[in-house]
C-alpha cells in the first residue's frame, strides 16, 4: 500500500527524505514557472545546499499562467514535497524526496503577495524559466517587444501586475523606494545569453513604465548567464504508478529524469549568492562557450531528430537514436555543422561530450517523448539552429544538415505524418505555422518567408536550394529515404529529382 507524500508522511516512507527542518528554513530565491525542469534542477542543487546547513536558501515558487493552478494545488497537498526519480540507463530507478520548495503562490490568486515575496529583504534571487519564448524579445532584432496583451496591461497606469515582466519590475520599484539592493535576475531558460536576454526583457519592460527605475535597474540588479542540463521529460501516469507500486510512494507530480545534471553559472550577483560550487555548480566568468556548445549540440540535435523521426512513425528520442540511420545524421549534424561554429570550451572534450549526447538521447528508460521536442518549434529552431545556419554561411560552411531540420519542421507542420496519423502541432504562432507550411506545397519558399523567425535566411540561395530540395524529398519519398540518400544508415536508396 503506498503513503501519500506530505511532511507529516516523510518518517513513514523508505525513500531518502530531507534531513533538514524545512520550517526553520528562510526563503532567498524565488522561482518563476516551477515545472519539471525547475524540479529536477535548479530545486536540486538548492536542496542539496539547505542539507549541508545553507538555511537562508529555500524557494518559493511562482505560477503566472492558468496551467499552473494544477502545481499550485498539487505543492498546496503535498506541503511542496515531490520525489525526483532518477532513471538510469541500466533500468536502475534512484528516487527521493526535494523539500528545497517550502513554499508556492500563484500570482491570480494574490498579485501582492508575489511582488511583496520577491520584495522582501530575504530574497536576493529571483530565478526564471518562463520558455525560450517567454521573455518579449523579438528573435531577429533582440530587443523587448510590448505586444503581448498582458504586457500592454501591465503598463497601464495603477495596473495590477499579471505578468512575470510586471510581478518583478514592481518588486524592484519598491526595493529601491525601501532602500534595498536589487535582487538578481536568473534564467534558466535555454536561451544564447539568456542573462543579456533577461535584461533587455525586464529593463525594456521598465523603461517603459519608469525611465529612471530602468536606469537602476541596468546597474544595481545583476542578470547573469547560464547553462543549463537535465533531460526532463513530461511525467506521465506510468510514472506515478510506478513509484507507488515500487516504492510505496503516492505523489501527484514527480519528477523524472536523467542522472545526468549540469550548471553552467556566470558568477555576478547583485545581493549575495549560495554556496553553488559546494554542491558541484560550475561558476565561471564568461558561461557563453558552455551555453553556445550546449545549444548547437543538445538543443539542436534534439530538434535534428525530433521531426524527422516523427514522421517517419518514431514517438520517443530513444527509439530514434538507436536507429542508424537517425543516429549517424543526428551525429553528422553535430560534427559537420554546429562544431565549426563553436569556440574552444575550456575543460570539455567535444568529440567525447558528442558520443555522451548520443548516450544520453537514447537512454531507452527516460522515454522522453518527441512530441515534446516538437513543440513550441518558432522558439526553438530560432534559439537553437539557426545561429549555426548563419555562422555557417558566414564563414561558406555547409547547411545542408541544417536545412533538412527546417524542412522536416515546415514538413511536420502540415498537421499530418508519412503513415497518414494527424501531428498535433503545438506553437505559439500555430496559425502562421501551419497557414506558411499550407501553403509551401505551391510557394516552396513560403515556409521560410512567412513564419516570421526566419530573418534573412529566405534571402539566401544556398540556404533556400537545400531547404527546397529537401523538403520536395520529405514530401515524396519521406525522411528514412532522405536520409538514405545523403549517405546515412545501411539502406541503398536513390531518390530521383522531381
């Protein structure tokens, strides 16, 4: 019989537990956008600190959106307890109890009492993942962009703050009316410069509420880079059952992941920072060769394989890296293209850490799904791919590789597989997409042009051959063939043109 997961519950359970009193614990982060990423993350690290004596380190999380009432309810009933399942490749499953979340509010509920948290003279970071397209920033120029309806509310005169630009500008217009310093601002998100991001977002949120607020802000709040990595994949109802049924444990949301986990962190805060090198933390002055490394590489191979496996009737990235065919692009990709545009990266072997990516995708009991690779692709591709198509055509690299991503993206959101299976297209700019691939089959260059993210990239006649090309063949002989014939896996296929 299993035993729900609550504090009052952790002596009768035979997992590891916390150690430490969570209720003498003081709260010196805030975290936006608590999902399983956060869980498996960033909550680790910090629950291993509050272990070691580091009390003054506990999170309260945050939820803006509507999807996250669930968490609010699921924390609320389980005093923010959750178990992280560790699934290692052998089939071993390692879990235990994080107790680094003593606390939850979800901002609909009490907009005040979110801004008074970040306010309070306890915290002194305020961390983020909010998406990669979380954060107004328009792809191709990089500056903040106000569009969003809650924005434009939030800028109103007196308004309430709904959103995470208007919850933390607020909390910092009153640290400095109280003579505080200002916190520092955190992404975890996967985004090139995801610090440099984060201050374009929020100091353009706030020039245009306060021009002099903006100007305090760009000197006394720090927003460092990160890198981030853990393959977190959506917890599913297996999951659940799994833990109760192996371990005893009845818990609404765990987590599971990888064992993997890495942190990447440029050392600049602005109010005070934890002890993270003490729990394995990489601080470093300069995180951009880490985060572009892990972006070309690990972001962008997963979108490399995401589509393309897709529609050729695979559903999960581990089926897909055990396939040759797969495997050796996917490879290819990383060798060929994304490499070339990196510099050195101090202390990591790239051949060794290309392999180990392999490794880590096909890890056959994370079971992470491609359908959430798919989706939210006006993000990614952007973020993650197309930096290695310009680099490369900058320098007269090649973006063969690269280009075929972008066809199976444009292929993948015609809303339909090579077995005839409906794909659920899930974006943010979901009409756009899906009207620009319609409309493809008798524009081919419509895709590039008009989904908005593309840039320049339509312009280019290398880049526009080879996704034309590419996408014909998907079209016609599907992604196995395609692949086939550009020399991958053991199938002798030749396709002809037309």
């Amino acid at each position: 019989m299993s035993i729900p997961l609550r504090a009052g519950s952790l002596g009768r359970l035979d997992v590891p537990v916390p150690s430490y009193d969570r209720s003498a614990m003081r709260t010196g982060v805030v975290h936006v956008g608590v999902g399983g990423f956060h869980r498996a993350h960033e909550a680790v690290y910090l629950d291993a600190l509050l272990a070691a004596g580091a009390g003054d380190w506990a999170v309260c999380g945050v939820g803006t959106q509507p999807f996250d009432r669930r968490m609010r309810d699921v924390l609320r009933e389980q005093d923010g307890l959750y178990t992280l399942v560790l699934k290692h490749p052998d089939g071993r499953l390692e879990p235990r109890v994080i107790g680094a979340l003593t606390d939850y509010l979800y901002a609909p509920d009490n907009p005040d009492a979110v801004v008074e948290r970040m306010a309070s003279p306890d915290t002194r970071i305020v961390s983020l993942t909010i998406t990669e397209g979380g954060y107004a920033v328009d792809p191709v120029t990089g500056r903040f962009t106000r569009v969003e309806p809650g924005v434009l509310l939030d800028l109103q005169p007196g308004a309430v703050p709904s959103t995470v630009f208007g919850l933390v500008t607020e909390a910092l217009a009153r640290r400095r009316e109280r003579g505080l310093a200002g916190f520092t601002v955190l992404s975890c998100d996967n985004v090139q410069g995801n610090g440099e991001v984060a201050r374009e977002a929020f100091t353009g949120f706030a020039a245009l509420r306060d021009p002099d607020l903006a100007a305090w802000m760009r000197t006394e709040v720090a927003f460092p880079s990160s890198m981030v990595d853990r393959i977190t994949p959506v917890t599913t109802d297996e999951d659940r059952a799994l833990l109760a049924r192996e371990f005893g444990v009845e818990d609404a949301w765990p987590v599971v992941c990888e064992p993997y986990l890495q942190w990447v962190l440029e050392d600049r805060f602005s109010a005070g920072r934890p002890p993270l090198a003490d729990v394995g933390v990489q601080l470093v002055d300069d995180v951009h060769p880490y985060e572009v490394m892990k972006l070309r590489l690990l972001n962008a191979g997963h979108q490399a394989i995401a589509y393309l496996g897709y529609l050729a009737g695979h559903r999960y990235t581990d089926e897909v890296c055990r396939d040759p065919v797969f495997a050796e692009f996917l490879l290819a990709y990383m060798e060929r293209e994304a490499t070339p545009t990196l510099r050195p990266v101090p202390g990591v072997d790239l051949p060794a850490y290309r392999r180990t990516l392999l490794e880590r995708f096909a890890n056959p009991h994370v079971r992470d799904t491609l359908a959430r690779l798919c989706a939210e692709t006006s993000d990614r591709i952007p973020t993650f791919l197309l930096p290695v198509v310009r680099e490369q055509l900058a320098r007269g690299g090649d973006v063969r590789l690269a280009a075929l991503v972008v066809a199976s993206w444009a292929r993948y959101a015609e809303g339909v597989d090579e077995h005839g299976a409906k794909v659920l297209v899930v974006d943010r700019l979901l009409e756009p997409v899906t009207a620009a691939a319609a409309r493809s089959r008798e524009e081919p260059l419509a895709f590039l042009r008009d989904t908005g993210v593309m840039g320049d990239l339509p312009d280019d006649p290398v880049f526009g051959r080879d996704f034309t090309e590419h996408l014909a063949s998907l079209r016609r002989h599907g992604a196995r063939a395609t692949l086939a014939a550009l020399g991958f896996g053991h199938e002798n296929v030749v396709i002809t043109p037309g």
